[in-house]
C-alpha cells in the first residue's frame, strides 16, 4: 500500500498555473495538449483544466458556475496570484510534471513490490522489463507535436524532391544501386522486415547494409545478435569488409595475402560507429530501453534485429500475440526516436512446397501483423538452393514485395557466401568467385 505522507506536490505553482490559463486565452491555446489534468495534484484544478482543454476556453464566471465545488478554489488561485500569472506557462509546466512523475514513481514502486510478491505468471525479467517500461512513460520527455497547416510543410516537401533530383537521396541506403533504385532506401521512422528461408542470407545482407552506412557513410548503427555473440558478429562483419571467405579462416587455411587485406580492414571497422548487443532472448522492453539510450548517447539511426523471431516480451501469451506486440512496438520505436529499424525474420516452410519456392507475404511467420506493421517488406532468394545444375549460381534474387512508399519488383544481386558479401549484379568486383557459404 501507498505512504501514509503527503505524495509530491506544487501547490502554488498549481494555483499561479490554473489563474494563468483561466486569465489568458492566448495561453490555453498554446499549451492544450501539453498540458494534461493528471499533472495537477488537485482535483478540483485537474477537471477544470480538462473541461478548459475540451472546450478551448471559459473565464472565471463559467467555470464557478460549472463546478460549484472548485469555485472557491478558482477564485482564491486567481486572487492570490494576480501577480504571478504569465503568458508563457512553461516553467510552472515544468515543475507540475515533475511533481507528477513523482508520484507516479511512487504508484509503480509500490505495483511492483505487490507484484513481486504475488505475480508468479511472469518470471523475474518480465516484472523488470515492465518496471523499466513503466519508468520510461512517465520520465521521457517527448515533444509534444503541434498541429500544422499544410503550407508549412510544402516547402520541406519541395527541399526532399530537390535533394532526390540532385541524386542526393536522403535516408539510409543499402549500397546496392538496383536495390535502393527500387526500394527508394530506408526513410527515418521506417520499420523494415527482412526475411528467407534460413541460409539464404538474411544475416549478410544486414551486415552489407551495416558497412555501406557505419563504415563508409559513419551513421551510427546498433545492432541486436539474438542468434550469435558479438565476437561472432564482429567476426563475421570483418571477413565481410575484407572481402575474405570466413569457411577458410574456421579452416585454418588463411594465407599472409588475407591476413594483409583483413588488417586493412580492422582500421576503418574500428573507427565505424557500430555497436552489437548479444543478449540472448531479449525482450521488447529492453530493446527499447536501450535503443533510446544509444540514440540519446551515439546518435544512432539504424538499428538491426536479427532476429525478431528470438524476441520476447516476458509475457505468457499466444505466438502470434507475442509477435504482434512486437511488430508494433519496433515499429513505434522507429517512428518516435525518427530512425530506421530492420528486422530479420523467418519464413514458413510451406513456401517451399511451390514451384519455384519463392517466398510471398502469406510466408512470414507467425503473425500476419508482420505484414501490417512494416514499411517495407523484403524477400531473399536463391535459386541455386533449391536446384544445384541452375545456371543462375551466385545470384540472389531481393524482392520487394511491400513498400509503403516506393515500387515493388525483384532486383538480382550477386551474393558471395563465403564471404557474406552482397554487389551489384552488373559488377564483378570480389577477390574470389562467388561460392556457396552457409549463412543465416
């Protein structure tokens, strides 16, 4: 149970607020929406301000005759602080939600000490992550976004098509001309699904996407291993700016020549902004959690998760529950920190039942809202998988079978499996030709 104490309040900063709003129409229209009523510790001035915030506007004589119970409170907030009341509500805004946020720290550390006590239908990392979560909402400071006319945001439209008739294309690329030509890129708040059957690539093509923008371009990138350590990721990433094949390094077959073209590698790796996370079954709280603290700290602009399908949400729930909660979040996260999140999933093994066995929307797995939530879907195939005596060895083939704002097609590029790389098909520009590797 709560405190028998006071909880946290600021009750002449409250009452200079309300006189303020209540004197000064200029004010209410400034701050609707940024003020709500749960930020006032009084009741009597939270539903004032909620009918205010409803109505646009009401003096003093309407709202005594409305709430007859507040009327004394009202016109004593308004005496006593004729000389407090400002236009410009900004710092009594600022101390009533701090206040608030107090107290609703107080309402979560008292749910969580009961939960930890009784809850047993979720384990010790789901009560966290949804104490962390709980933290979040009521400390993050998001900026309320006004309304705005249409005329305002033209020219920010007609500056875009400028920068795209300059073949200055904004937003995250994947450094394959055919397929950004297609796709159009990856534009900040995009939620992008990546996804194969296994070995088909899926994981070499985040990490192509990862060089062209970490690498070569410096934007920051955190990326989410479910499915390997970060040793093995960092492994993988090096052999794939080297151009060099891994399957000899795990061999022990590595010459002085590929030794020589990975050291020219580590010096640009290591001063790429690229940071991995390995933590194994993460849930979608702490995925969160942590991608805002790396875009506050790093700046980052795309995140990978490879791949969705080993995320949780440390809840006891259906599949196909689970994963509609996680689309959604991933694709919330996108929007609100303005950044591009790529997530790597599995497909149903049915699609291979067709002939040929390439993958359609109906394959993602698990959940339809995989589809719904997305920007951009995206599929892998290889066609030298299914038939060895193809004549199409080397290529693969990224459909683009759903894209928001953008054409859908198949684009051929030419993969290197031994090491994880993807090109252009129309250049041959690798140290080896192209060979199976095993990949995911």
């Amino acid at each position: 149970m709560i405190p028998d104490v006071t909880p946290p309040q600021a009750e002449q900063t409250e009452k200079a607020m309300i006189a303020s709003l209540v004197a000064n129409r200029a004010t209410v229209d400034a701050f609707r929406g940024r003020i709500k009523p749960e930020h006032f510790y009084s009741a009597h001035f939270g539903a004032v301000w909620a009918w205010i915030d409803a109505n646009g506007w009401a003096d003093l004589a309407i709202l005594t005759d409305r709430f007859p119970t507040a009327s004394g409170a009202l016109q004593g907030a308004v005496t006593d602080c004729q000389s407090m009341i400002w236009d410009d509500v900004t710092p009594y805004l600022d101390i009533l939600v701090e206040m608030y946020q107090r107290r609703e720290m107080i309402k979560i550390a008292v749910r969580m000490h009961e939960a930890a006590r009784t809850n047993y239908d979720n384990n010790g990392y789901a009560l966290a992550d949804e104490a962390r979560a709980a933290l979040d909402a009521i400390t993050e400071r998001r900026q309320v976004k006004r309304i705005r006319h249409i005329a305002e945001m033209l020219p920010e439209v007609y500056a875009d098509l400028e920068a795209c008739t300059r073949g200055e294309r904004a937003g995250i690329m994947s450094g394959l001309i055919d397929v950004d030509a297609q796709a159009g890129g990856y534009q900040e708040g995009d939620f992008v699904v990546l996804a194969a059957r296994p070995g088909m690539g899926k994981s070499s093509f985040a990490t192509n996407v990862i060089r062209h923008n970490a690498v070569q371009k410096k934007i920051p990138c955190l990326v989410f291993t479910l499915e390997m350590d970060e040793r093995l990721a960092t492994a993988r990433t090096l052999f794939s700016e080297a151009g060099q094949s891994y399957d000899a390094a795990l061999r022990g077959l590595l010459t002085k020549d590929n030794y020589r073209k990975l050291g020219e590698a580590t010096t640009p790796l290591s001063e790429a902004p690229i940071y991995f996370d390995d933590t194994a079954a993460i849930a979608l709280p702490e995925v969160v959690a942590k991608t805002k603290k790396m875009c506050e700290t790093a700046g980052i602009k795309l995140v990978i998760m490879d791949h969705m399908q080993l995320m949780g949400t440390g809840k006891s729930r259906s599949r196909n529950e689970e994963v509609s909660e996680i689309t959604a979040g991933l694709k919330s996260l996108a929007r609100d920190q303005k950044i591009v999140v790529i997530g790597l999933s599995q497909l149903n093994r049915s699609c291979e039942s067709r002939h040929p066995p390439k993958p359609m929307l109906s394959d993602l797995r698990d959940s339809g809202s995989i589809e719904q939530d997305a920007d951009k879907v995206m599929f892998l195939y290889r066609e030298e998988k299914y038939d060895p005596k193809t004549d199409r060895k080397g290529i693969c083939d990224v459909i683009v079978a759903k894209n928001r704002n953008g054409r859908c097609g198949e684009i051929e590029t030419r993969f290197n499996g031994s090491a994880m790389r993807f090109e252009n098909v129309t250049r041959d520009n690798f140290d080896e030709p192209p060979q199976n590797g095993t990949d995911r």
